[in-house]
C-alpha cells in the first residue's frame, strides 16, 4: 500500500527494508543528555505576564478527556459544556481545543459543543491496547467520523513495532488515515511507555510521521508511564527536523500525568525553546488531560485576584 | 529568538545577602586591616556598581598570615582524622544553608548567571567539602601507606572563574589532611572567600587554619615565595604558573598547578546529533567560555559539518543573555574589563586571520562587560583562535575526516586539560579517548565534575590532581 508521503522522503516507505534502514540511521538519542536538558528548561521561572499568556495558552491547547467505561451521555455533555466554557465566573477564559471521548460518545459530545470552536476528538483503533484486527480498527475510525469527530486519537500497533515490522504499522496508519478522509486531522498515539526506549520513539515518530500523521502523540494515559518533558521534547525535535527536510509541519500532543500548571508551563517551555512560536498554538500543540483543566483554572484566578480560591470555585464534571 | 512567549523578568532577590562597605583580610581567625592600608574595589561585572572596598593584602601580611598558618599547623595537624572531618562536615552544612545567599553573592561578584551559582557552583562546593571530609579518617587506607602525614602550610592561589568552587577545591583536601591555609582569591571576586572566612568562624574552625588573603598578582607572588610555605597549589593562566614553577624551583615546596586549555569536543557522524549541540553549548558558553576546561575547539566530521552547525546556530539563537540575577538568564556577563579586552582582541585577530565570525541576535546591555556567543567557522589548526586559549564565549568550529585525523588534531596543543568524545559507539568512545592527552575525557556529556573524580593536565595544562583520592596526594607527605 504504502502510498500515504507525497514529500522529500516518499521513497522511504518503498519496502521493508528500505524503512527499516532509514529508521535504524536516524541519529541516536543519548538517554543522560536528553533527559538533563529537559530538567534544565523545567528550571525557567515562568512569571506575572508570561505565567498569565502561558495559562491561556495551555487552556486552549487542553484536549479535555473523558475515556472511561463508566462514561454516560451525562458526563459528556458536562465535559463539552465545560471545554466551551471552561470557567463560568470569567468569560474572558478561553475555551479548550477539545474534547476527547470514545467513539461511541462522539454524536453526544458534537452537540454538546455545537456552535462553539471547540473540536471533538476520538479515540478509535481498539484503543487504548490496539490489540484488534485492522478491519476492526477501521471501521472503530469510519464510525467516529460518521458521527462527527474532527479528529481521531489513534494508537500504533506497538506490537508490530517491536516485533520490528514496522512497515505494518505504517500501512495501518495510512490506512486509518484514508478512512479519516479530509474530514479528521489524525493524532498517532505510540505509547511511549511501552516503547520504553528513546531512540524506540524517535523512530516511532519518524514513522508516524512519514505514515501521514497529522499529530504525534505520546501515549493514551493508560499504562504507567506517559507523557514526560524528555519524551515530549524528543518528539517536538523530530517535527522539527521533519518540517526542515520536507515542509510539512505537524503537531505534538503529550497526554497522560500532567496535572498542574507547573507541568503544563514546563511543557510550553519546552515548546517554546525547541520549536519556537509556530508550533505555540492549538493547532500544533495539545495537552491530552482532564485533571489540569481546573489546575489552570484555580491558577488564572489567583493570577486575576491575587488570592486561591479553591477547589469549590472550579466546577467538577 | 523572538517569540509570542516572552518570558517575565524574573530576578533572584538581592535582599539574602548583606555585602559590607568593606572588608579586611581574615587572619589567624580575625578580619583585620592590611599593614600598609592599602584596599582595592571590587564591582559587579554585569553593572560597574562598585560591592565593596577590600584590604589588600602585602608581604607583611603574608608573613603575618604564614605565620598564623604556622602555629595553627602543631595542634590542626596533631587532631585525630575524624576531628578534623567534624569541622569539615560542619563547614559542608553551612554552605549549603547558605547556598542561596552564597549563590547571589557569587553572581554578583563574578557576573555568571544564577542558575549556574544556584545548580553548579554552590551544590559543588558543598559536596567537595562532604567528600573531603569522609577521607580525613581514612588517610591510613587512601593507598600511601600507614599514617601518612601533612606538608605543613598550604599558600594557595585560585582564579576568578569559579570563586568560591575553586577554594572548596584547594581547602578541602588541605584540612582533611591536616595542612593548615593562607588562600589568595582573585582581585576581581575577593567577596565569596571572605564569606567562607566568616564560616569557618561559624563553624568554630581554630584561628589560623584558615587565612584568606585577598589582593593582585603581587601579593599571590610574595605568597608563593614565602620561605616558610611547604605546598604550593595555584589554578589560573600558564603564563603565571610558569613563573610559579620558576618561583619554587630548588625549594623543598611542593607545587601542584591547574592551568589553561585548549579542549577539544570532537563530533563523530555517529552521534546523538542533538545532545551532542547541548554538550558543546554547554562546553563553551558555560559560564561564558571562562572555564580551564572549556570545550574551545569542535572538531566535527565532515560529513555532518553542515546539519551539526545548523542545529547549533538555531540553539545559539535561544540563549538568553542578560542581568545574572534573572533565573533565565544563561548567558552572564564577562568577569572583568581586562578580561573583556583580551576576548575582544583575539576575536579580532580570527576575523583578520580569515576565519568565518557568527553570533546570534543579540543585544548587550550597556553597563558592565559583555560579549555575544560566537562562533568561528573555517578555522584552521593554523589560526590564533584555533590554539590560544580566548578564555571567553569563543568557539573554534574544525572538521576531520577519520579518528585519527581527529586525535591528531585534538593532541595537537600545547594544552591537555579536557577532551569530549561523541558517538554513539562504545568501541570508539574507549579507543579515542585512550589516544587523548587529556586529562579529563568526557564522552558524550561535557563540563561533568563531581569531587570524586580527579582532575589535572597534560602538558602546558599543569600537574598534580585535584579531587578524588587522588587530590590527597598533593597535600600529603608522600
């Protein structure tokens, strides 16, 4: 199949062995160094206006997540009511990129956001395991789509990663990519906890984006380890360096564990200083999250106020 | 690099540290006046503002000092080694409870960012003194025989780069084999030394183990010279090491001497390409290039020049130059105008000599001393900046075909302080760096200390080690 890079490097997916050879031949990552640089942007202090800018920034950029079995029609349309309107006290808060729900919520949490800019995304690809057969897989995404998702959070096959057969996961994800059609921009979620090493993600990332992944995206949030500074940092090198060799540029979206707006600013600084400004939108950048939303929120009051309100002051869905 | 996310200022308060009108010399466990009168000013790098009026220090102090050391040397060197780890312990402690005062101290008197005062500089001195402090009762099993014994006084001379890091290294190893101080910190950053005189106080160190002697070249001449001074250690230019060694050739003294370099980072085409712009980031613009050991040099492979220097001029881009107090701030300001001048005039001599000049957007501030991160591109082993040590944010770009090529070129110095390696195969790392003459070799990471790895030249870089087991050597009768 393998039909899905119309750019510089479209002769990279050919076969087997010619992905394979690019894969293996992109620079290793050293494990130390990449980790003590990310720990080193972590000490910026982000203060007063750019802690206000970055605050709305990363309200904007939160894709608001409710991936429960115990989910219901109720708890969606709070979510969606919540992403619209984050904070009911201060309409000048911004409202979040999107919500992210199962596929089977998607008509639910559409009309719950009707009329606003919020995005609805879904999960989709046997998520969070992947562990099901590519016709099911497709039809997970169609079925989304149909009901409306703007985006679909796909996840790799990272048993065939590891397993080594990498342009198997390619050809699903330029399959799931030609069911999302023009209506969905695609997020390829690696699981990069289950990777487990980084020149393992840096792969995954090169691959993802060869496949035609619109957003490259750490993890479902599922397994132990998620999203971290380090691996969002390597991944926001490798859109970098992708955008350099072929013009195309593509997001990043870090899911799983963060939590408070400490997190979150570490994260942007990270953007800002790998990066820079193109990718500082929530067209580029995402933060898969449910808890941080009213972190950010209890954070911009006290900027506002001066004084913590609390948790009592923040709505809870 | 201009970005919508402009980052605040967010200065470190100056309020912790209480910096006197003045200072005087701290001899035999009191703060006195130097014999003639004489004082000098010590000023902010980063804003002219002048911090405070220092005593310095003549020959009638150092006899005054050396003498103190002297009596001090009978009952300090006679404690059993697990007393003198108390006061060694003690002194670890109260650095680091004064970490943050000492932090801005350090960045105001030299002018290098806080975050590198805060998370290098200070962390490192208190652990050298921890270190140092566990091997005072453990001399019998450091690998020099029974009971090895002290040199007697130790006149000590350290640069203005690391101020008070560069004391904890000399004065460290000195007690905790029993030797007794007359330290001369540098005319440019007298202050941090003599807040470590007021800890010693603090700690109940016994009058005259600890003299600190602040004043200019002179005075660290009159030091060294001094006929009843047993052990010799200077850290600074080769220049003045040589006439050191001239001083204390035929005297009994022993020297040990921690000079410059010319270090080289060398860049296989194997290697993790974005660690490796970190790495020499952090070889050459750490603490603004003013480091013995800084990667000076890149020696990069051919075949990944252009890729390699892309990264690195994007990176350069994202530094952020400014007020030392802003915990944002990476890049400080130069620690003096002397210093400013000679970086300033052998960046000329680059540009005249041909080689390629590169900074990023950068604007300077207009008090105090300051100089943009550059680079030289098409620098050759021929060219000035290429073999003297600039000693500021300089970096010569180089390239090399194979290994060998990259050895020889990298050997190629009078120097042989540090050399880094990048790639990402093992088998390289440890065939490269046997053929280095270097005396520390980092290999995919650069500026690493930590004060249980010696450290020491080849060559014109100096002798003698310090830290580890190994810097007990130079302060032990052996």
């Amino acid at each position: 199949m393998s039909t899905a890079a119309p750019h510089a490097l479209a002769d990279v997916t050919a076969s087997d062995s010619t992905l394979r050879r690019f894969l293996h031949g992109l620079p290793g990552v050293d494990a130390v160094g990449l980790e003590a640089r990310a720990a080193s942007l972590g000490t910026r202090s982000i203060k007063t206006t750019a802690k206000a800018y970055a605050i709305d920034l990363a309200i904007s950029m939160v894709d608001l997540t409710t991936l429960e079995g115990a989910d219901t029609p109720g708890k969606v349309r709070a979510l969606g009511a919540k992403a619209v309107r984050p904070d009911p006290t201060d309409r000048t808060a911004p409202a979040t990129a999107a919500v992210c729900v199962y596929p089977d919520m998607v008509a639910t949490a559409k009309a719950a956001v009707a009329g606003s800019p919020v995005k609805v995304a879904s999960v989709a690809t046997a998520f969070p395991a992947g562990r099901a057969p590519l016709a099911v897989k497709l039809a997970d995404v169609r079925e989304a789509v149909a009901a409306g998702a703007d985006e679909i959070d796909m996840v790799i096959d990272r048993g065939a990663f590891l397993a080594g057969d990498y342009l198997k996961v390619h050809d699903e994800i330029v399959a799931v990519k030609e069911a999302c059609g023009t209506a969905a921009r695609l997020k390829v979620i690696f699981e990069t906890g289950e990777l487990s090493t980084y020149d393992n993600i840096r792969r995954a990332s090169w691959l993802g984006m060869l496949a035609g992944a619109d957003f490259i995206k750490t993890s479902t949030g599922k397994v132990a380890v998620n999203a971290t500074p380090a691996n969002t940092l390597l991944m926001l090198e490798a859109v970098r360096d992708f955008r350099a060799q072929t013009g195309v540029q593509i997001g990043v979206k870090p899911a799983g564990g963060i939590r408070t707006t400490k997190d979150a600013i570490k994260f942007l600084v990270v953007v800002n200083e790998t990066v820079g400004e193109d990718w500082l939108d929530n067209h580029w950048f995402r933060f898969g999250a449910s808890s941080l939303l009213n972190d950010l929120l209890m954070q911009r009051q006290k900027l506002a106020t001066g004084r913590y309100s609390g948790p009592d002051y923040v709505t809870v869905d | 690099m201009a970005s919508a996310f402009e980052y605040a200022p967010a200065p470190e308060s100056r309020a912790i540290v209480d910096i006197a009108p003045s200072y005087g010399l701290f001899i035999d466990g009191e703060f006195t006046e130097a014999a003639d009168g004489r004082v000098f000013k010590t000023v902010s790098p980063a804003s002219e503002e002048v911090l405070s009026e220092i005593a310095q220090a003549g020959e009638a102090d150092v006899d005054r000092a050396v003498l103190a050391a002297r009596k001090a040397f009978e009952k300090w060197s006679a404690l059993p080694g697990a007393e003198r780890a108390k006061y060694l312990f003690r002194i670890a402690r109260i650095v680091q409870e004064r970490s943050r005062e000492l932090a801005v101290l350090e960045t105001l008197d030299n002018g290098k960012p806080i975050k590198e005062t805060r998370d290098a500089d200070l962390p490192l001195v208190a652990a050298h003194f921890f270190y140092y402090a566990g091997w005072a009762d453990k001399l019998d099993h450091a690998g020099f025989g029974a009971n090895p014994r002290p040199l007697g006084v130790a006149g000590q001379v350290i640069p203005w780069n690391f101020p008070l890091l560069m004391l904890a290294w000399k004065i460290a190893p000195a007690l905790a084999t029993g030797n007794t101080v007359v330290l001369k910190p540098a005319e440019t950053t007298p202050l941090s030394a003599l807040f470590f005189a007021d800890i010693c106080r603090q700690a109940g160190l016994p009058k005259g183990v600890v003299n600190i002697l602040p004043g200019y070249g002179d005075t660290g001449a009159a030091l060294v010279a001094h006929p009843d001074v047993n052990k010799v250690a200077f850290t600074g230019s080769t220049a003045v090491g040589k006439e050191i060694a001239k001083t204390v050739a035929g005297s009994r003294k022993k020297l040990t001497l921690e000079l410059g370099g010319k270090g080289a980072n060398i860049v296989f085409d194997d290697a993790p390409i974005d660690q490796a712009v970190e790495g020499i980031v952090n070889g050459i613009f750490f603490n603004q290039g003013q480091v013995c050991c800084a990667g000076s040099r890149l020696l990069v492979q051919e075949s990944v020049q252009d890729e390699l220097l892309d990264s690195l001029k994007r990176r350069l881009s994202t530094l952020r130059l400014g007020d030392p107090l802003d915990k944002n701030t990476d890049i400080g300001a130069i620690n003096s105008e002397e210093q400013l001048t000679r970086i300033t005039s052998l960046v000329e001599r680059g540009e005249s000599e041909g080689a390629e000049r590169w900074s990023p957007a950068c604007e300077l501030p207009s008090a105090g001393y300051w100089f943009a991160p550059t680079l030289f591109t098409n620098v050759t082993q021929a060219h000035t900046v290429a073999r003297d040590e600039i000693f500021g944010p300089v970096l010569s770009v180089l390239t090399f075909r194979t290994p060998d090529e990259a050895v020889a070129k990298a050997n190629n110095t009078p120097y042989g302080l540090s050399a880094g390696i990048w790639t990402e195969k093992g088998s390289r790392i440890l065939a490269v760096a046997n053929k280095l003459r270097a005396g520390v070799v980092w290999s995919n990471t650069f500026n690493k200390f930590d004060p249980a790895s010696p450290f020491g030249g080849y060559k014109e870089s100096g002798f003698g080690r310090e830290g580890g087991r190994h810097g007990l050597e130079a302060y032990l009768d052996v």
